[in-house]
C-alpha cells in the first residue's frame, strides 16, 4: 500500500491511499476527531488495505469543531460537498458503523453523489440498547468526566461491561490525555442519536451491500432486516461468529465487498460473493416492489 497522503476535500480533512477511481471509506466512532492522530492514521491503513490495489481509498473520520446540535443530516451534507470536490462525478461509498449512519442519509439524500454503497456493522437507526450506551458517552463528556466517557465507551465492547465502568475509570487518565477534547465525540453521538433512515428525505437508489457479524451487540438481526427493507434491491449479508468489530477484519466481508465495488452499477445483478441470485419480492410499506437476494437453493440473506 502506498503512503498516506493527507488532503483537503472541501470541509474534510481526509486520508488517501491507493490507486484507481475514489472510494470514500466513512469511518466508525472513534474517540478522536480529524485524521492527525496516531489513532486515526492506524485504523485509516486498517482501513484502505484491502482495497488500495483497485481504488484511491479515501479514508473520513468526523471533523473537529462540530458545533454543538449538528445533525446526521448536516454532517451528510458536508460529504456531499467534500465528493463534489473530488470531481463531481458519483463515488462508491464504504460506511462503518455511526460512518454508516451517515453513508445512509448521504445517500439517500444526496443521491447524486453514491454510485454504490456498502454498510458495515451499521443500521437504519440506533437499536435502544446502544442509543442508551451512546448517550452514557455524551453525557460524561458533556459533564466533563473524560475518564468516565471513555471508560463507558470500552465497557461497551465488554460482556457485563456496564457494571466495570467505575472500575475502568481510574485506568483511563493517560488516554484521556492523548485524545484530548471529546466535545466533537459527544456532537456525533448526540446527532446519531437522532438518525433514522425511515425518516430521510429520500430513498437510497445506489445498490447496497449491508453486512454485519451474528455477534453484533448493537445492530441485532431485526434491525438489520429492517434496514434491508427500507433500501430497494439491497443484499444483507450476515457473517456467522463475527461481532461488531470482528466483522470487518474477515477475509469473506472484504471479498464480499470487492465484489460488489466490482458489480454492475446499477439494475438487476448477482450477489457475486456468495454465488446468490437476486430476485424480486413484494416486501415494503407503501406498496414498492425491493429486491431481496436468497441463495441459490432457496436459503435466507
């Protein structure tokens, strides 16, 4: 892979790697904000790997100086902008987790900017259980308890991992020191808190990939078929053994998702990853026909 090269894309800050035509990759919650961190630069190569030899990766985490009530819609519209700077022309879009929050108001609201799209561990909306666990986060920040917020932020990842915040705490003052301001974490979290597909203004047209682990704590399986519903002709793939996080390191996911960056852009396809048909179904509120894909022999997504 080559260097990282660190550029400006309208009000993004980004970090690109990689050769052929760009992939913006939105990423997932991380407790800083911008892309100078040793943080951000460390998941950004996570990130590109595995799929700088086919595209300029462009990698986005949240902009410092979020201003205090900016909303998932605001923050979409600010990408929107930042891939009119690329060129003009339609992108294909990775979006992870609170990135694939954003990934689906950008695309369902700006369609003119998605050429195709992927979600990962992500959903139409926060579940209640991680909308609880978020705002935990938000409102440590906000009352200016750092140690707390991060602290709350990795019991999450953890079985029983609420009841060891108090303990975690004490152990959390050097990176408190090293992530600095966490105002911009609390604005993100606070306007995802508000996002939910159904309520866009618009429908997503690009072709989407969504896929999650069966372990995922946060986006459970209801959502996530919910989620498929709600994106005509969309293909869920849920990965057995894979959690929230583990789910973006297997070798299936980043076949899957090459291939799909690799399919037809738009109309009836194959889901090439898996070998599955894609055939209609009359499965929707208001009436509209979605596409769902099975498996070959008759299987569930």
């Amino acid at each position: 892979m080559n260097e990282l090269e660190r550029t400006t894309f309208g009000p993004l800050t980004v970090l690109a790697a990689g050769d052929g035509p760009p992939l913006l990759y939105l990423s997932g919650l991380l407790p800083v904000a911008g892309v100078d961190s040793s943080l951000a630069r460390r998941t950004a190569e996570f990130s590109i790997r595995p799929f700088s030899d086919m595209r300029k990766v462009v990698f986005a985490n949240r902009r410092t100086g979020l201003p205090r009530g900016m909303t998932i819609g605001a923050i979409a519209a600010e990408h929107a902008e930042a891939i009119g700077a690329l060129g003009g022309a339609p992108v294909d879009v990775i979006g992870v987790s609170t990135g694939g929050s954003i990934a689906q108001q950008l695309a369902a609201e700006h369609p003119e900017t998605v050429r195709r799209l992927v979600l990962l561990a992500t959903g139409c909306r926060l579940s209640p259980k991680t909308r609880r666990l978020q705002a935990r986060v938000a409102q440590h920040v906000r009352a200016g308890d750092d140690k707390r917020a991060l602290a709350s932020t990795v019991g999450a990842f953890l079985p029983g991992g609420e009841g060891l915040e108090r303990l975690v705490a004490p152990l959390m003052s050097r990176f408190v020191r090293q992530v600095g301001d966490l105002s911009d974490l609390a604005t993100t979290i606070e306007a995802e808190d508000g996002f939910d597909l159904a309520r866009c203004d618009g429908t997503i047209t690009a072709p989407t990939l969504i896929v999650a682990g069966a372990r995922d704590r946060f986006y459970p399986r209801p959502l996530l078929e919910e989620t498929r519903r709600l994106i005509p002709g969309s293909v869920l793939q849920v990965v057995p053994r894979r959690g929230h996080l583990t789910v973006m390191s297997d070798s299936r996911v980043v076949a899957m998702v090459r291939a799909h960056l690799t399919g037809p852009a738009r109309g009836r396809g194959r889901c090439r990853a898996r070998g599955e048909r894609v055939r209609r179904a009359s499965c929707s509120a208001g009436g509209r026909r979605r596409r769902t894909c099975r498996r070959a022999r008759g299987g569930g997504a």
